[in-house]
C-alpha cells in the first residue's frame, strides 16, 4: 500500500486545525465535528498516518479543510503575505538608496557559504526528527557533548540506538564513519534549484517562473510538506499566490526559509532586495510568517555577504524585513534575548522549547527560525560553535544547521576547519538539473556570476 506522505486530507485536517488556532482563529467547532465522526489527530513526526481512513472521513476532511480556510483571523492586518502591505509595517524597512554599494564577494566566501550550509545540514542530517532528549543522549553516549563533531554510531550501546534511532535515510551516508561526499537533500536542492531560476530569468524573476522552474527541474518525489502541496497544486491548474492557500496547512512551515540563501548571496550588501527576491520565491508555497522566515535570513545574509558587520547586525537588519507585531518578530527577539541572557545554551533551548514544542510542528517556521537566532548570537557567529548549537537545540536538526553554517561561514575570516570540510570530498550529490557531482567551487564560481550581474 502507497501512503504519500504530506497530501493525505484526512492528515492534512489535523495540522489544518492547528494551523488556525496559531494564526488568529477558532477552529472548535470544526474540529469538535472532526472528532465526532472519528477523525484522527495529525502524525507528530510522521508524514502520514500508516492506514487510510474511510471514503467518508476523508470527504469530510476536504469539506473541512476548505471551511477552515473560510474562517476569519484576528491577526490578519498585522501578519499580511503582500509585499506592499509588508512594507507598510516596517518602519526601518532597509532603503536600497541608503545601502552602500558593495562588489560582489570573491569566490572564496561564496564557497565557504556553500560548503557552510552542506557542513551543517550534514551534522543535522542523522539526527532529524528525533526528540531533544534522543538526541543529547547519542551524542553523550559517544562524548561528544557538548556537540562538536559529526555524529557516530560507533560506542552507542543498542538498546540506546534501539529507543533513538538515527534517521533511517540520512544514516547511511551522514554518520563520521560514512560520509562520503556530500549526500542529497533539499537543504541543498533548492539553493541549487534558485541559482538555476537566476541563470535563467535573472533577479526579475517572478513567482510563475519559480513554478515552472519547478516543473521542469524538480522531481516531485524532492519536495515534502508545503513545496509537495504546491506542486500538486500547480498540476491541478492553480496558480500562485493560490498555490500556497489551497489546502496547505504547512505554509508557515520552513520550506521557503530553506530556499533563502541564494537571494541573499546575490545581493550582498542589499537586504532590501534579498528580502524582496526572496518574497516572491516564498509565495509559491508559504503565507505570512513562512514568507517573513524566508525575507529574515535573505536580509541577514545579504548582510553577511559583505563581510564587514558582526552577526548582531546581520540579525538585526534581518529584522528589519518582518513585521514587528508578527508572530515571527516575537519569537526571533524573544530568542535573542534568551541567548544574551543565559551563559549555558542548553538552557536557552529547553526555554525554547517549552514555548514552542507544545504548540507548534517540528518544522514550523516560527520556533526553528527562533533556534537559528538564537544559536548565531549565542555563539557570536563562530563556525563551529553555531552549527553546532542550532543542531543540539533539536527541531528541524538539518535545515537549522545549514543555514546557521551558511551564515557563519560567511563571517568567517578564515577557511572552514578541514574537519569539517574534507570528508564532503568537494562532491555534492542531486537530482537537480545537472547539478549531480558538482564541487562546490564551481557552485561558488557560478554563484559569483550572478552575483555580479545586473
């Protein structure tokens, strides 16, 4: 039997009802029907339930998705998708005027970048999805806490491995004793899928272009959560902004935060711009805060990229790019806060996670993008020190760390440890484009190119 994972409306409902009830609704009534007539709460780490449910309750599930949709929301003027709307809240929105004008960085730093974010997708990568306590005691078991290198598996008893197991995919080819090159993953895909959309339509692009990029270049298999519910929605004949709103209960989740990084290497210097590419890439599947997750690192990397600010600045002026009443902005100073506050960051995560976890999905954008803030200015931007962090705080383990690398790596002064880096072999694996075995000083070259052009 086929359980496509993160389509199945009878799974969709569940983290439908807790979508509303984040952003401002009621959904009572609607999900106290749901439970009447037996419907089932969403996986909490799985991306489908393991049986199908009857003809009726999945028919129900799609009435009710779209009645949800239906519902109003009381944080609707205050948490808008529109770009000019978005704008309108932010009084120190960046003026592309007032930014100084900055070369493109060398090569060198864009290589970093890249190998920065494939490092610490990489340490993220056997750990994904285990809970915080899985994941401290597999790294405690091998002395390797506080974290400081790749997970091993070599040393951890079994009956520890037996109630934490590492990720059944990710393990192969990610644990110190195997890693091999760089493995695929969508952390990796969709910088790759976005240097395309720039080869190809330049920084006018628009969001149809991301679309039909997609269809041409990205094996619908690739994507989960909200970038497979888009995809399904462009190949039912609906357009963007719509594709994002139809049924997707994921579109505050990290997909689009994930996409960012290109938008803001190629824009060094220009957060406004980084911010505003990366908006109309994250709208072919995300609504409000997952939109502001993605502006927010486009803008702090953008500012990265020149090389010339600390990490409190960079995070500062990503800031700049979200709503200040929404609820991303709370959550991003709220962990900023905790970070300067606390000495030990073990602290700041479990404060982390007894506001969130309760509340929100492992992946949702608001509290992995808090984690990615919080581990960057706890670290004060060292390489190591941030991957590191963002990993152990749990949540989306692969995501956080790679873009937590990537922005690190650029503040760098010096080459990433070899540790680090040697054991990817200068080999990044894909299904993207021509993209597979590609070495990530070509993708710095290619990444240089547009960087530099109009």
């Amino acid at each position: 039997m086929l359980r496509l994972t993160w389509v199945q409306p009878e799974d969709l409902l569940g983290h439908e009802l807790r979508q509303a009830a984040q952003d401002g609704r009621e959904p009572s009534a609607i999900a106290a029907r749901w439970r009447v007539a037996g419907g089932a709460e969403a996986p909490e780490r799985a991306g489908a339930s393991p049986q199908p449910p009857t003809r009726y309750l999945r028919l129900l599930a799609e009435d009710l998705l779209d009645e949800l949709a239906d519902l109003p929301s009381k944080l609707a003027d205050q948490e808008p998708t529109d770009l000019a709307r978005i704008k309108s809240l932010c009084p120190n929105w960046p003026s592309p005027q007032a930014t100084s004008p900055h070369l493109p960085p060398r090569p060198a730093r864009l290589q970093a970048a890249w190998l920065g974010r494939a490092v610490g997708c990489l340490l993220g990568k056997p750990v994904e999805k285990l809970p915080l306590d899985g994941i401290r005691q597999l790294a405690r078991a091998t002395g390797n806490w506080p974290l400081n290198a790749y997970f091993t598996a070599r040393g951890v008893p079994a009956e520890l491995l037996a109630a934490h197991p590492w990720n059944r995919r990710s393990a192969p080819t990610s644990l110190a004793e195997n890693i091999d090159g760089m493995p695929e993953d969508d952390d990796l895909n969709y910088p790759l899928l976005n240097l395309l959309l720039l080869q190809r339509h330049g920084k006018d692009f628009t969001t149809a272009d991301v679309a039909k990029l997609w269809l041409d270049e990205l094996p619908a298999g690739r994507t989960f959560t909200a970038e497979r519910i888009a995809y399904r929605n462009l190949l039912t004949g609906l357009e963007p902004p719509r594709t994002a709103r139809h049924r997707n209960p994921f579109r505050e989740w990290i997909g689009a935060l994930i996409r960012a990084d290109v938008h803001g290497w190629t824009n060094p210097g220009n957060p406004a711009a980084a911010a505003e590419q990366a908006h109309r890439d994250a709208t072919l599947t995300h609504t409000a805060n997952g939109v502001y997750a993605a502006m927010f690192t486009a803008a702090t990397i953008a500012t990265a990229t020149t090389g010339t600010h600390d990490i409190h600045t960079c995070l500062r002026t990503g800031l700049t790019v979200v709503p200040p009443n929404s609820r991303l902005a709370k959550a991003i100073r709220h962990a900023l806060q905790l970070a300067r506050k606390h000495r030990y960051f073990d602290t700041v995560v479990d404060e982390l996670h007894a506001t969130y976890s309760p509340t929100h999905h492992w992946v949702h954008a608001i509290p992995n993008t808090a984690l990615i803030a919080a581990a960057l200015t706890h670290a004060d931007g060292d390489f190591t020190g941030s991957i590191c962090r963002a990993v152990s705080g749990g949540w989306d383990t692969d995501s956080n760390g790679a873009t937590v690398g990537s922005i690190a790596a650029l503040l760098s002064d010096t080459a990433l440890p070899d540790r680090w880096t040697t054991p990817l072999k200068n080999r990044l694996a894909t299904s993207v484009g021509d993209f597979n075995g590609i070495g990530f000083d070509t993708l710095a070259r290619l990444t240089h190119q547009e960087t530099a052009r109009p």
